[in-house]
C-alpha cells in the first residue's frame, strides 16, 4: 500500500492519495493540474519497480531456495557416503587379514616339526612308550594329507593300510569284472562282501591315522569308524566261508549268518561309545574285536564233527582257516600289549611298534583268508549240485 502525499507547492485543496494493491493505482478525486505531473512520474517509477520484480536476475529468492534444497539435500546424504565408505573399508580390512592368515597357517604347516610325546595336548596322547616323532596337531585336513610323505610315528601306521587297502581294490576290481563263463554272479556277490569288508576296514583305518592330529573331534570321529571298519572286514571274512562251508544244509548257513551279523552291530555300537577309544580301554577293544573273530570258532567245530577232520582239511580249508585267526590274535596281542616298544621304550618311535605290526599282521591275515576261501569255493563248485 503506497499512499501519495500532499506535496509543498501544491494548493489546499489539491489532496491526492495513490493506493496500489496487485499493481492497480488509485488516484483520488480533487487533486489539482499542478499535481499531476509528480504524480505521474510516481506511478511511472512504481511500475518500473513492479516490473523488474516480475523480471528478477539470476540469483534471486527462487533461486536459492533451489540452492538450499541441494545443499540440504548433500548434507543429508553424506553420513550415507561415510557409512558406505567406511563399510568398503572394513570389508577390504576383513579380507586382507583372512588373506594374512591364509599365509601364516600355509608357511606354519609347511614348517611343522615333530614334537616329544610330553609336549602333545593329552588328546593325541595315546602311546606313552612312543617318546619322539609326533605329529603337533594340524588344523587342516590338506596339512594332514601331506603329512603322509613326511616321517613320524603315524607314517608306517598310515602307508601299511593305505598299501593294503590298494591291493584290494585292485583284487576286486580283477575278480568282480571276470565274465560270467568264468566266474557265476552268485560268487560275485559272496566274494563282494568279503573284499567291501577288508576295502572299508583298510580305508578307515589309513584315513584315521592320516587325520588324528587334525582336532579333537575329528579323531574321535575317525577313531570310531575305523573300528567299524574292523567289525565290517569281520563280517565280510565270515560270510564266503559259510556259504561255501554249509552250501548244502541252508538252516545252519542262515542261522551262522544271523547270529554273525548281530554279534557285527553289538562290536559297531560298542565302537560308537566315546570312551571306547580311550588309550586305558585298549585291551577291552582288543578283546572286543578278538571275541568276535573267535566266534567262527562255533561254526568251524560243527562243520568238523558233522563231515568229519579230512573233509575240513581237504575241501573246507581248515588249515588257512586256522592260519588266518592265529594272524589275527597275535595282531591283537600285539595291539593291546603294546610290545616290543614297551621293551624298549623310545626305541621303536618310527619302526616296528605294535601298531605297525599289528597293521601288518591284519594284511597277512586278510590275503591268507582270501586265498583258503578261493579254493573252497573251487572245490565246492566242482562237486557238482547238493544231494538231498
């Protein structure tokens, strides 16, 4: 609202007031000639002011209300970029300490000694009688695999059955794949048994002896299924043997085979038992495991008594029978007694302790069965078909 006042100069009664609102002038009524001129370049001057507000430059109100939304705008956005930003550089921190450690854990292994029995945590303490040469533990399987080339007190526990567990794979890979003219599928799937028995018990066995230094658990583990695999090269070695012993008189065939495979889950159960591995129940595993070998003895005294001492010998291989179960108790013994390194005590570290010889003894026995039940099953073949 502008208001035009009476000016010096201009007559009493020429009073004019000028009100503009959105641009619109008013001149009230009553004011002289004499003021007409001031007045009009008034309103000449108020227009010119409107104008150039309509037409404002660069730089005006508008526009840095625009300026103050972007610099609002950048503001808030930067915790935003200091959160990525420092996100990117705790993941490249992460990853280049996974990467240190990577390298640490590759050099320690590589350069891993072997340590006295004294200095082993009491988990992979096991044979005191076994002073130098230990394994520390090696927490990753790659650094337990490598260790196979590398010398210790596990070295020849591990090679003897990793050796023997070859052999038979390769034995049954030439039996199994031999055709039908030769070799009927009915015998495929008997001698089958016996060569998945020895497979798995050799298997488990290196496999564990590779891995026991790798952690507390894993041993445990391993520990457990390798004596499964004992149980099951029992079973296998049970099964060609009955079959071909009692080929004819089915009711006992089955009965031996049931009552082996019960006495087989009860030795699996009691192997699953934590304690089972501990080193004070050594001699209780011992005799587990010989108690069940010793069971065959039921079968082979009814064979002996109903077909008579020549018949055992000649046609049902009692002689390689006997052989294999004497293989496997002096094994056993040596297992549990833990001779000769308890003669001589620091002594057999590396070589010829019980556990390597007892290793060696299972080998020989496993090959000395496979060759008795190969000619049993030649011989009971070749007498033709049963008579009633």
């Amino acid at each position: 609202m502008m208001e035009v006042r009476e000016r010096r100069g201009a007559s009493a009664s020429a009073a004019a007031a000028v009100s503009g609102s959105g641009g619109v002038v008013v001149v009230r009524r009553g004011a002289t000639t004499s003021a007409a001129p001031e007045l009009e370049g008034f309103l000449d001057d108020a227009c010119l002011d409107e104008d150039e507000t309509s037409l404002a430059p660069p730089g005006t109100p508008a526009e840095v209300d625009d300026d103050d939304d972007e610099r609002v705008d950048e503001e808030l956005s930067l915790p935003a970029r200091a959160a990525e930003q420092a996100e990117h550089l705790v993941r490249k921190v992460l990853e280049e300490a996974e990467q240190a450690e990577q390298l640490v854990r590759k050099v320690w292994e590589e350069a891993w000694k072997v340590c006295h029995f004294s200095s082993l945590p009491q988990w992979l303490q096991d044979n005191d009688f076994l002073h130098r040469g230990h394994r520390p533990p090696l927490p990753s399987f790659s650094a337990c695999f490598r260790s196979i080339f590398r010398v210790h007190t596990e070295t020849g526990n591990i090679w003897t059955h990793l050796l023997g567990c070859l052999a038979f794979v390769g034995m049954a890979t030439y039996f199994l794949t031999r055709p039908s003219a030769e070799i009927q599928w009915q015998e495929k799937v008997v001698f089958a048994s016996f060569f998945a028995g020895a497979i798995m018990c050799m298997g488990m066995s290196f496999t564990f002896h590779t891995v026991s230094c790798h952690s507390e658990k894993v041993g445990k583990l391993f520990s457990k299924l390798d004596y499964c695999g004992i149980a099951l090269l029992i079973i296998g070695s049970f099964v060609p043997w009955l079959y071909y012993g009692f080929y004819c008189d089915t009711q006992p065939k089955l009965i031996y085979l049931t009552v082996v495979v019960v006495l087989g889950i009860a030795a699996v159960v009691v192997s699953l038992w934590d304690k089972f591995g501990e080193p004070r129940y050594r001699p209780l595993r011992a005799g587990v495991f010989m108690g069940f070998g010793l069971s065959g003895v039921v079968p082979a005294l009814h064979y002996l008594f109903a077909q008579g001492f020549l018949s055992a010998v000649y046609e049902a291989s009692f002689g390689w029978l006997c052989l294999m179960g004497a293989l496997y108790i002096v094994g056993a013994l040596f297992y549990a007694l833990r001779v000769p390194e308890r003669w001589f005590p620091g002594k057999c570290d590396i070589l010829f302790h019980s556990h390597q010889i007892f290793h060696i003894l299972v080998i020989a026995a496993a090959l000395v069965h496979y060759h008795g039940i190969t000619e049993m099953a030649m011989k009971r073949l070749t007498m033709g078909e049963c008579q009633d």
